[in-house]
C-alpha cells in the first residue's frame, strides 16, 4: 500500500509523469500490484490515480497504451468491468479517456473495449461510473470509421447514450461532427433516422450550448454533402433545425447559420427534393440573401438555389 502510495504522489507532479510513464519497470510493478489489490481497495485507487496522472500528460500516452502490448490497457478494462468498487470502476474508465488521444485512439479501439465501455455507460448501477464511462466510450468512437466491423453497433450505442441522458449533448456533437467530417463515414449516418433526429434536435435546441449547436448543424451540413444522403435529410426535423439556425441573425451565431444554410442548398441541389423543401425553405433563404454581407461567399449559392426553388411553387 505504501508503495502504490508513492507512486501515486510522483504523479501528481507535471514533470514526472512522462520520466515515470517510460519507465518499463515501474508500469511493470503496476501492473503486478494491481493483480494482487483485490482485497485492499486503497491500493488499487493508488494505482489508478497514478495511471490517470501520468495519462495527463499527452506524451505519456503512447508509453502507457504500447506497454506490454496494450496489457495496461487490459487492466483498465478489467477494472471498468468487474471491481466492486465504484471509485475505482470510475477512475478507470477516466484513464481510458486520458489515454484516447488523437495519436492513440487506434490502439484503444478493440471490440472488447467498446463491449466493456458501453455495457458500463449504460448499465453500471452507479451514475458517476456511467457517466465517466460514457464519455470514455465517446471520446474512443470519435476515431471509428465506416469500414470497422463495428461501426453501425458504436452509432448505435452513441445515440442510446444520449437518449438517456448519460452523454451531454456537448459530447455527442463533438463526435458526430468529428465522424462526418470524414466522407466514408457520411452515409451510414444518415440511414439511422434516430441518429439524424438526435443530431437535429441538438442543432436546434436553445438551451444547447454555442459549442453543441455549432458542432450539430455541422454535422448536418457534413452529411448533406453526400449525394446519396440528400433525399434521406430531407426529414421534417432536420428542415426545422436548418430553417431555424439559417435564421440566427446575432453575429456569435454566423458559423451555425452560415452551415445550416450551406445544409440547405446542398440538399436543394437534388432535384427531387424541391417540391417538398419549398414551403419550408424558401422565405429563409430570400431573408439570408437579403441580410448577409455582399462577400459572403454562400450569398451566390444562395440566390442560384431559390432560383431553382421558385418554379415549384
């Protein structure tokens, strides 16, 4: 105990964590003394603490996840899963999401990780685990793409997250626009309608806040840029979001409604989405047209889409 209680102090320390994190030794004897912390409930939150200290420090990260092959990792994971401690199912799941940084998400994302974060998100009895696992879990998803076998499972559980209230609305919208930010990722999105719905209403919401609208209505913007998503977008739900967000006048507010009106005229663009979008969307664009600044570079795309609207009146 008093060792696990000592590195836990080193770690703390800004300047010790990355010396501790390359430390093959040290990693080693945690991974030993959590094997053998199973009785003693201090040592274990020692050694989580001391994984989420030095998983503070970016550069610490790649350290941590490649040690042993990912065994540290593994140890995370069996704490989120089955200690019946609350604090240190918690603690872990806070490390797995210190560790899912840009430069080592791909080496966290593994089915068994996915399996043990979202059975924790969603069923782990106390709020706090499932809360910290959720945005865990997000922050892992954020980095999966259309071609994982487990993609259509990770949207899914994404979306039953917020439903329930466990992921904040800020967390689901930093992932969804970071997944269709990227092209192959775009139309799967689109064919769960619940996904689309959630996505709309986080847009639109006026108790959301500027970073969640902006981020949702990006997303919209994102997916409507796929030619085989338009027909699908044009949901009642989805249009309402736009229209409302294309009308935002306040200049805090000019990338969320400059991106929902981008939205519209892409989805205007098809065709055969026109006669059903022009009740909707045609006074909004005359009224952008007519208050946005001459240089605005959407202005033209604006005026040539109600052009195109006009005869299906």
């Amino acid at each position: 105990e008093r060792l696990s209680g000592i590195f836990r102090n080193f770690s703390v320390t800004p300047d010790a964590r990355l010396i501790m994190a390359q430390q093959a030794d040290l990693l080693n004897a945690l991974i030993r003394l959590s094997s053998d912390s199973s009785s003693n409930q201090r040592v274990t939150r020692n050694i989580l603490n001391t994984i989420v200290g030095m998983a503070m420090e970016p550069d610490s990260c790649i350290a941590l996840s490649l040690h042993g092959e990912g065994v540290l990792l593994n140890v995370l994971s069996r704490f989120v899963a089955k200690d019946p401690d609350s604090v240190s199912r918690r603690r872990a799941a806070r490390a797995l999401r210190c560790l899912a940084r840009e430069s080592t998400t791909g080496l966290l994302l593994s089915d068994e990780t996915f399996r043990i974060l979202s059975y924790s998100a969603l069923h782990d009895e106390v709020r706090e685990v499932r809360n910290e696992a959720a945005e865990a879990f997000a922050t892992c998803a954020a980095s999966v793409n259309s071609d994982s076998p487990y993609y259509k499972t990770v949207l899914i559980a994404l979306v039953d997250l917020a439903r329930n209230g466990t992921l904040q609305p800020v967390s689901v919208a930093s992932v969804f626009r970071r997944l269709s930010e990227r092209p192959h990722n775009r139309i799967f999105m689109v064919e769960l309608p619940e996904l689309l719905s959630l996505v709309a209403g986080i847009a639109m919401c006026d108790s959301s806040t500027m970073t969640s609208r902006q981020d949702a209505t990006r997303s919209l913007q994102y997916l409507s840029e796929e030619e085989t998503n338009k027909k699908k977008m044009t949901k009642t739900d989805v249009l309402e979001a736009l229209v409302k967000n294309s009308l935002l006048i306040r200049e805090e507010y000019r990338i969320i409604r400059d991106s929902a009106t981008c939205a519209i005229v892409n989805l205007a663009s098809l065709p055969s989405n026109r006669k059903c979008m022009v009740p909707h969307v045609l006074k909004t664009l005359v009224k952008y047209a007519a208050t946005v600044d001459a240089e605005n570079p959407t202005k033209s795309d604006v005026k040539k889409t109600i052009l195109t609207l006009v005869p299906e009146l």
